[in-house]
C-alpha cells in the first residue's frame, strides 16, 4: 500500500464520497467530545481552520510543550512534506521539496518566517526559542499575494500569547541527558480595564552532542546557552480599537564547530559515487578530521536578536483597519573551523571568523471587510528594509596558493521592498465563494565590498590586493491566486486554486567594467559578465486541489490535498572558483516539477484516546538543469523531497485515584530523498528511516503543578541534516531524555 498511491482525483472523490454524508466505524464510542477548531489568522483574518482553503498543519502551543518542541528546527516531525534543519548557516525550510540554500547577507529563503505576522529575513536568527506560544501556522503551497516574496514554499508564522485580563503566572524546569537544562516562566498581569501586561522568559543550555577525536582541546558542535525574554502589553483604545506592543530579546551562545566530515557517513566521495557507511551513531557523532596545515581554535559563536512591534487593530463599523510594523536588529559573531576539501582526497582545515550587523524595518496597512458579507476582501500597503555590515575572513588557505588572510568585507548591503495588494472573494451562492487576488512587488537590492587577498590581517594597500564586489539589481513581480472553494456538505469544504509565486533574483561576487566603488575601480581583466554576477528571479505556478472535512459527529478529520507546481529559474547555491578563488555562486536551475498528494487528520477513539495521522506522496524533480553546462541533472529529484513519509501519532488519557495520565507516542516514517551538491556533482542519499517520539504528562488532581517525561528519537539513529560544498555534515540529533516539572496558577 505504501508504495502504490492512487491518482490525485481518485483520493479526492473518494474523500467527498466517503465523508460528505457521514461515517460509522465499528470501536467509535458515539459519545466522546468533538475535536477541537482552532482559530487561526492565515488569511490574515480570524477564521477557524477547518475553513480555510488552504493546506495548512496548526501546533498549538499545548502541542509543542507536550511534545519538546523547542525550537522552529524541532517542528518537521509533526508536519507533513515539511522539512526543517538547524544547519551550521542557519535554518533550512524545505516544503513539498522546494527549498534555499543562500543564508548569505545577499540571499533570500524560499519559505517565509514570521513572528507575529513580522517576516524574519535572516535564517540565522530565525531557529530562536520557541515560548509561551499560541500556535504556530505552517502554510504549504505558495502564498504571494497575502504574505509576499520569498513565500514560494509556504509560510510559517509563529503567534506568541497576547496579554489578558486574568492575573496568572506559570514556571517550568527541565534536565535530560547531555546535560541538558531548561527553565521558562511567565507572569500575566491585568493593570487596569484597559491594560493588560505579559512577560515570559526562557533559558536553556546542553552539552555537545559531538564527540573529539581530533586529538585536540578543544570542545565541538552542537551546545547550547540561550537566553530569551519577551514582554507585551495590550492596550484597549474604547470598544473598537487595541493596541499590542511586542519587545523581544534572544541571547545564543552555541559552538559552530557543529559539523564532521562527510566519510562519518559515506564512502566513495572521491568517485563522485557515495555511498551510505554502515557505522554507529557514535562513530558518525565523532569529528576524526586531523587537519595537515595546522591545529584549529576553539570556536565560539554570539547570536543577538531583538525587536520592538506594534500591532493595532481597529474596527470600523464593517471593516477593520490593520497595522503591523517592527524594527529589529540582529548582530552575529563567530569564529569556526572547517574541513574543507580541495580534491577529491585532500582536505584542508580552514579557520573563519565572521561579524555580522543587521537591522530590519517593516511596516503593512491594510483594511479587511466583514468576511460574512456578499463581497469581501482585504487590500494593503506593505513596506520592508533591511541592512547589513558583514566581514567573512578567511585564514590557512595557503596550500592554494592564497595569502595567509581571504577577506570579504561587504557593507553597505541593502534590500528594499514594496509592495501592493489585495484579495476579493464573492459569495455565489450560499455554499460557493469565488476568490481572486494580487499582490505587486518592487524589490530593490545593493551591495558594495570586495574580496581581499592579504598578508595581515588589516588590509594593506601597499601589499594586499582588493577585487571589487559591487552591483545592485531591481526586480518585480505581480503574483495572483484564483480559487473556488464549496460546501460540499456540512463539515466538508471542496477547493481548488492556481496561484503563483515568486523570490527576488539578486547577485554574485564580481562587478562589472568601468564600476567604481569605495575607491576601487573595476578593470575589464577583473569583471565579470552580467549573466555570471546576476540572477533572475524565481518563480512559481502551483495547481491544488483539496478537501477538508469534519465527520463521525465531528470526531474524525481528513485534509487531502493535490498539487502540481511549474518552478521557472529555481535558484541553487555552491561554491565555485572564481577568479582562481573560491566564492559563494548562486545560479538560476531552470526548470523544475513537483507533483504530490497529502492526507492527514485526527480521530478520537472513545473518550480518553486521539490518533493522528498524515501520509504524503510526492514527485519533486529537475525539469531542466545542466549545473557546470555539460552533465544534465533532468530528472533528479529535489533535495530533501522524499517519496512518501508517514507521521503516526496516538496520545491516551488515564484517569487514575489521585491525577490524569496523558501518554503519547509519535513516529515518522519518511522514505529515501538526496541532498545534492550540485557544484560538485554530488548525491548524497540518505536512506529511508523512522524517528520515534514518546512522551508521559502527569497532572494531579486539583493540583497547580504537572510532570513530564519524554524520550525523542527512540531509535537513537542519526543522519545528515545538510552537506555542503566542503564534505562538512551538519548531523540530525541523536536520542534525547528530558524530565519537566511545571507549575501554574
């Protein structure tokens, strides 16, 4: 069964068949509660979820300390044809196989981040701590015309809790193996009629999991010293209008060096042909890289992100006026050591250090009819800004016949966006809506710097040789949706869509003849072809049809989804050698095509029991792609795009003499997917596999304090995460047990 999947149309007529009318399955208990709406903001305006015409899986925040979640990272395993990574660059959104690999101060992700409706452009500051959450929506499918650029994969956006007119205060406190500590606390005060303020923290810290068999010192990879503070304040302006005022801080400290060599996973590297090792997991968790050019630092890395919001809403008479605006910073510091392979069998240790200064603005108006009315809609004005300052610099590069110190000072760099929008729907007829809505974008993107060849490390124009890095590129887009959606019956929503989306093309290193920037000019020996330093944007026509329904007297659920997208000028990103040095190149792919089926839903047995469930299918592959202009990649699937995968999960309540115990088990099943180095001509497969989740909550009656116990990944098995041009592996996280004790009034 797993490996024969009915046509699109098939399972979707099936679905409206079967559940349109009503079900009856032998076990059901006739009696036990509904489960559960939830009321979510997808469409920018409050609505349940059952009722949006799109595919979308919403955690709430219950769900994600249930079940460990910490981080953005921590979320895939609950979501269908979604993947998340916490790479070494930042995090890694791959949706339905469409995915990013540029986390540069110049590249842009293909899956959108928000907080709080506030796009975070950085991937590096977007796999932050996850606390006192409401919910969190993940959107598949692309969404251009309400959430933008950049959205072509789909939206996450994380809703932090707002305050409320109740005085109540929680605090928690967590250890596990690894040494892993965690505590978090909230307080909820009601000041007045009219104001409410919240504050919540969380602080959390772990050991490597990476073990050093370098021979060396030095400590490795993947722990963790986070702290995260959030304060809010709502504000009720009469009985129409409030106001919400949002103040972030997060504090990271974590080591980089949270990587091994590629052969801690394959053989045949050297061929071009890897092939998975069969090797323990704790042989894959250890680093055994002995560089021959010299010991590596110890390495260290601060994240620092902060920001300040506001968020007004006021109703007047049918419709409701929006505003959303946000000012953050982002600084980010580092010192890393990487194996970098030169050859097919020699690699190098190459130390970087990195500083990093980001600062973002972003301001959208909007207004939003009465959803309930003949015609309804949304239209708004949407404004985004970011700049940077970054210096990558690079030592211990001399075997290439490079000076002891490769520098790449750039600053200032800056992204301009605007953007207008809107989006109608009319009401045919009592069960059928129409929907059509646009969204044009104007994105503006600079940069100046250069590439450094120095003996110092203060460049020296006596000595030193300075490339110019200089170019700037303008780009628009209007992105449409079109759909339909219909009541098929009570409970049971039918929709289909076409919608299109798009991610703003950008730049490479280089400059063009006769550029002159910071006192540097471009002669036509250094310049590079226009085709070679710019690359176009991306773009998305997706196809989708689904059905969403609620049956067994509303104790069962089944979303079903089928698409097919058409992806022109994917954007792929690898390093290259220019000039005779390496540089960071992102090229457009051509052609690419994904086809997929998605089911997923719960179903409650009897009183005290939940299944949920998801299985997906999906085709993801190069239409057209020559990467080095002679080998033809048509044909091979998208990065982290698996067939099929499987998510099965099933939570019991116990009611016992003194408490309630809530026990859970969740797995994910997901088949076989490459993560490609397409620079290199390099697939690494990685194997099909399970990771298995379980979890007891304790809850003593009439008692303001709880237990929790959760293992994650039974099966203690590791894999890749993400491989890069160098042979270094990010690995995924080996088993983990945590003991929570959480108090609340």
């Amino acid at each position: 069964m797993f490996n024969r999947v009915p046509s699109p149309l098939t399972l979707l007529a099936a679905a409206a068949t079967t559940f349109c009318g009503g079900a009856h399955a032998v076990g059901i208990d006739p009696d036990p509660a509904p489960i559960a709406e939830i009321v979510v903001s997808a469409l920018r305006t409050p609505e349940v979820a059952s009722r949006i015409p799109v595919a979308m899986t919403v955690l709430t925040g219950e769900q994600l300390t249930r079940d460990g979640i910490e981080r953005p990272a921590d979320l895939a395993r609950r979501l269908p044809n979604v993947s998340m990574d916490g790479a070494a660059d930042g995090l890694k959104i791959t949706i339905r196989g469409v995915t990013s690999a540029d986390t540069t101060e110049k590249g842009d992700p293909s899956a959108a981040v928000m907080q709080d409706g506030i796009y975070i452009a950085r991937p590096q500051s977007q796999d932050a701590a996850l606390f006192d959450i409401e919910r969190v929506e993940v959107l598949r499918g692309p969404q251009g015309t309400l959430y933008g650029r950049n959205a072509t994969a789909g939206v996450m956006n994380i809703v932090s809790r707002v305050p409320t007119h109740i005085l109540e205060g929680s605090a928690g406190a967590e250890i596990g193996n690894f040494n892993a500590r965690r505590l978090d606390a909230m307080l909820n005060v009601p000041v007045n009629a009219s104001l409410a303020l919240r504050a919540a923290l969380s602080a959390r810290r772990h050991d490597s999991y990476l073990a050093n068999g370098q021979g060396t010192p030095y400590t490795l990879g993947l722990d963790r010293d986070d702290r995260a503070a959030r304060l809010s304040a709502k504000l009720d302006l009469g009985t129409d209008a409030s106001l919400v005022l949002r103040y972030d801080l997060g504090i990271q400290h974590d080591n980089p060096d949270n990587t091994v060599q590629d052969g801690n996973f394959y053989t045949g590297v050297a061929t071009g042909k890897p092939v998975a090792t069969d090797h323990s997991t704790a042989q894959r968790l250890t680093n055994t890289f002995i560089a021959p050019n010299g010991l590596p630092e110890q390495a260290y890395r601060e994240r620092r992100s902060s920001g300040i919001g506001a968020d007004l809403r006021w109703k007047l008479g049918t419709a409701t006026l929006y505003y959303l605006g946000s000012r953050r910073h982002f600084d980010d510091d580092f010192l890393t050591n990487y194996y970098y392979r030169v050859a097919p069998t020699l690699a190098l240790g190459v130390r970087e250090t990195f500083t990093g200064a980001y600062t973002q603005d972003s301001h959208e108006l909007r207004l939003a009819s009465d959803a309930s009315a003949v015609l309804s809609g949304q239209a708004g004005l949407y404004y985004f800004r970011e700049k940077s300052d970054v210096l990558y610099g690079f030592r211990d590069l001399e075997p290439l016949g490079l000076p002891p110190y490769y520098v790449f000072p750039h600053g200032p760099n800056v992204a301009r966006s605007k953007a207008v929008f809107g989006q109608g729907t009319w009401r045919v007829a009592d069960a059928l809506r129409a929907t059509l809505g646009a969204r044009y974008t104007d994105d503006v993107k600079s940069r100046v710097g250069s590439t450094n060849f120095q003996q110092t490390a203060t460049f020296n124009a006596a000595t030193d040789l300075r490339l110019l890095n200089a170019a700037a590129i303008e780009t628009s887009k209007t992105t449409w949706r079109a759909g339909l959606d219909y009541d098929l019956a009570p409970g049971t929503l039918l929709y289909g869509a076409v919608s299109t989306g798009y991610k703003a093309g950008g730049f490479n290193d280089g400059c063009l003849a006769g550029t002159r920037a910071l006192g540097v000019e471009c002669p036509a020996a250094q310049a590079v072809p226009e085709s070679t330093l710019v690359y176009r944007p991306e773009t998305l026509t997706a196809f989708e049809a689904g059905v969403k329904t609620r049956f067994l007297d509303r104790r069962a659920t089944l979303n079903l989804t089928a698409f097919h997208y058409h992806y022109d000028n994917l954007q792929l990103s690898g390093v290259a050698v220019v000039q005779g040095a390496p540089r960071y190149v992102t090229s457009n792919a051509g052609q690419a095509s994904v086809t997929g089926v998605e089911a997923d839903g719960a179903v409650k047995l009897g009183n005290d029991g939940t299944l949920q469930y998801g299985l997906t299918w999906l085709d993801a592959h190069y239409v057209t792609y020559v990467p080095d202009g002679v080998h033809s990649l048509a044909g091979q699937p998208l990065d982290r795009s698996p067939a099929r995968t499987l998510t099965l999960g099933y939570d019991h309540r116990f009611g016992l003499a003194h408490g309630e115990l809530l026990a859970g088990i969740a797995t994910r099943a997901s088949a076989a997917y490459l993560i490609s180095v397409p620079s290199q001509l390099l697939a690494y497969r990685v194997a099909g596999h399970t990771s298995t989740d379980l979890s007891l909550h304790w809850q003593a009656t009439r008692a303001p304090w709880q237990l929790q116990l959760r293992v994650r990944n039974l099966e203690n098995a590791v894999r890749p995460i993400a491989i890069d041009s160098f042979g270094m592996v990010v690995p995924s996280d080996p088993r983990s047990l945590n003991a929570r004790l959480a108090y609340r009034f």
